[in-house]
C-alpha cells in the first residue's frame, strides 16, 4: 500500500442498512473507524427488501419489461441508502459526499441487468479521501457503453466493494453482513461449527460455488484476481478492531497467508438442487453434445454429470441443475428426444449436494473415502460425484442433508477447538 495512511473499504448489507436507526448505526461504525486513522470508502446494498420492491413495481406493470429502464429503477435503491448514510455521517460530524455507479465512474458492459465490470477510475475517490472525505458509493450499479445506468446481478455490492477495493488500492475490504464471519460449516445445523481466522480466496470460491452464502462466488473470484483481502464480519456486534492481535471477523486471502493447511477447512451443502437422469440413450459419437449444446443455449446451468454404458450397449447421462432451471431443462431435453433418441427422461428434484473443501487435499490422500465411509455408515446412498483439486461434492436424498453435514463435520475432525 502506496503512503502511511491505512485504507479500508467498508461494505454494507441490505439487513446492515434496513432502517433509519441501522443506517444511525453504520454511521457509528464508519466513524469509529475513520477515527482509527484509516482513509475510508463506503459501499452500500439498498436497504433489505427494496430491491424487491422495486422489480416488483417493473413485473406488475410488464413481464416483459426494457432492461434499460428496469436498471434506472432498482438502481435507486442503492442510491437512497447512499445518500441517506451520508446525511447521516454528517450528523455525527463526518465530512462524507454519496456517489451513484456513473459518478465515480464505474464502467460496465451493455449487459443491463447482469453487466460485467470493464473499468473504475478511482481518481475520484481517492481525491476525496485525501481531503478527510469518505465517499459513499451505491452499489450493484455502473455505467454502460451508452451513459445508461446498469446494475451488476445477483451479488452485485460485494462484486462494487472488491472492485473499489482494488481501484483505490485499499488494505482490506470488510464485508458488514448479518453473520460475524466464515464458519466451518452453517452453525445452525452444527452447533459445534467454528468461525475460521482465514480461509484461502480458492476454498472460499469453492464453498461460495456449492452453497455457502456468506459471499457470492463473483466477489470472491475478482478478490482472487485482484489480491484484495477480504474481511467478513457482522454489522450487529460490537466489539474491538483487534483481538490479541487477530482481526474480529474471518479474512480471505491468498494461500500463503495461511501457515497451517487444514486437510479440510469447511463443508458447504446447496438445497437448490434438481437431478436429471436420460436413460437408454444410443452410445455413439457426439451423443453429449446432442444432449448439452441445447441446454446451454436455452441457459441451463449443468453441475455434476456421470454417464454410465449398458451391456445392450446403449448409455444412460445423469446431471444436475438448479431447481429454478428444471422446468426450462425438461422442455429443452423433451424437444430433442427425437434427434437423440433416449429412451426415458427421470427428474429427482428432492435432492441436496454436500461438498467438502480443503487446500489441504492437494498434498493428502484419503479425502474422499473418508467421506464415502462416513455417510456409508449413515446408511446415506451417494448419487452423483464430483470433484476438483481442493473439492469432493455428493449428491444425496435431501432427506438427509442436515445428517450428513453433522457426521462429516466430526469425520474430518472440524468439532474439536
């Protein structure tokens, strides 16, 4: 980090800013922390619930409404925050000054509604700072190719903090949500989950992609690329900057920060899960392209897939989706039965996925089968497997979800302090 003064950008959730006396709250928290000494630059989500509000306002008036013009509408949200923190701010005596996407600038593609970020010019911001300002910018949104405003999707405010981290060069970027860090697994299925000091930017992208909802995968992926250490803490607890040294929240960052190499560091599972099975389909070349090209351009998303051959010498695939996208995946797979020529089409929407995740699974064996004994012993059938370098994932009846999460917690060691 370029000078003396520390930088921390400071990003806020829905539920961190849901109401007048929460947005008083987090002008607390902001001043604290600019009175450490630190430059800060805020980024806000709009308060809880009004971004559904105001999609809601866009579908009720056409389903089929103009991105273009449902982006300036939910856009406002964030803006509203943005604005009324900074009100608030300067009540407490805080020189602070809001900033919508395009006033930064943040420069996005033509996407509306899922835009990707092209460029930040932290010029802006990074003057501000200088003279004892903090910025405080609205979140989820840019500015498109044709000076119209865009929003970024789905985790679109953490995805604005990280990439305002990495534009002004911060030291950390802390994520204020509802819970108060990354924990070994959802602490509200095991009562023994711990809260992790550091978890690595590749664990963290793994868990995010099979279910932990702490950070969305897209913020963590960008926080990988650009080296930005992100902090996850809760806006609702107060407490010290620094315990014996230690930092209140969990810290993601690269994997040479962390000394010690956990064999396993958290297990994540996903509800949002449907299963797909094609039976009896003819084994010849181009069969798996017949079958997932279309469903890529109808915009399915294909997860885990296992494809098992017959003694008749016909093939059967089996692959996994989200349930929002089994109804558009059936249709598409209905449409094709023709040209592909299977015999039966089998859904299971009543499923869950469990994953295991740990860096210290590329210089350890015996991962996997620890897994597989464990739920074995549980008498939980396994359905579908995949895996990656750091990752083994099952698939499993939902009906045993919150069973497996626990056997596996203790299997690999994560109940003991």
């Amino acid at each position: 980090m370029p000078g003396s003064v520390p930088r921390i950008v400071m990003k806020f959730g829905g539920t961190s800013v849901g109401d007048i006396e929460r947005i008083k709250a987090v002008a607390e928290r902001v001043k604290k922390q600019k009175e450490t000494g630190c430059d800060v630059l805020v980024v806000v989500s709009a308060m809880a619930g009004e971004t559904n509000k105001l999609v809601g306002f866009c579908d009720a008036l056409s389903e089929l409404h103009d991105p273009c013009e449902y982006d300036s509408i939910v856009a406002t949200g964030e803006q509203v925050t943005s604005g009324l923190l900074a009100i608030a701010l300067q009540k407490l005596g805080v020189n602070a000054r809001s900033f919508a996407g395009w006033q930064v600038p943040i420069r996005t593609d033509s996407q509306h509604g899922k835009a990707s970020l092209d460029t930040i010019d932290g010029a802006r911001l990074l003057g501000c700072m200088a003279e004892g300002i903090v910025p405080v910018v609205a979140g989820f949104q840019g500015v498109g190719p044709d000076g119209r405003v865009t929003t970024l999707g789905r985790g679109g405010s953490d995805t604005s903090a990280v990439a305002l981290a990495a534009a002004v060069k911060a030291d950390r970027c802390d994520i204020y949500t509802d819970v108060d860090g990354i924990y070994t697994t959802d602490p509200r299925i095991v009562a023994k989950a711990r809260k992790l000091e550091k978890i690595t930017y590749e664990e963290m992208l793994e868990l995010a992609s099979v279910g932990a909802k702490v950070l969305q995968t897209r913020s963590v992926g960008l926080a990988m690329r650009e080296g930005v250490r992100v902090q996850v803490l809760s806006s609702f607890v107060d407490g010290p900057a620094l315990v014996e040294g230690k930092l209140p929240g969990s810290l993601v960052v690269d994997e040479d920060e962390i000394v010690e190499k956990k064999l396993v560091t958290g297990i994540a599972y996903s509800r949002d899960e449907a299963k797909l099975s094609i039976r009896r389909i003819p084994d010849r070349p181009g069969i798996a392209a017949a079958i997932f090209g279309p469903l890529s351009e109808a915009n399915v998303n294909v997860d885990m897939i296992v494809q098992s051959t017959g003694a008749d010498g016909t093939t059967n695939m089996t692959f996994t989706t989200s349930k929002t996208d089994l109804p558009r995946a059936i249709s598409t797979l209905e449409s094709v039965q023709a040209s592909v020529e299977y015999e039966e089409l089998v859904t299971d929407a009543d499923v869950v996925k469990i994953s295991v995740v740990g860096v210290g699974m590329r210089s350890h064996a015996g991962v996997a089968s620890t897994m597989f004994r464990t739920l074995s012993e549980r008498s939980i059938n396994i359905q579908v497997i995949s895996t990656s370098e750091i990752k083994v994932s099952v698939l499993v009846a939902a009906e045993y979800a919150e069973l497996a999460v626990r056997a596996l917690h203790t299997a690999y060691g994560l109940d003991n302090v």
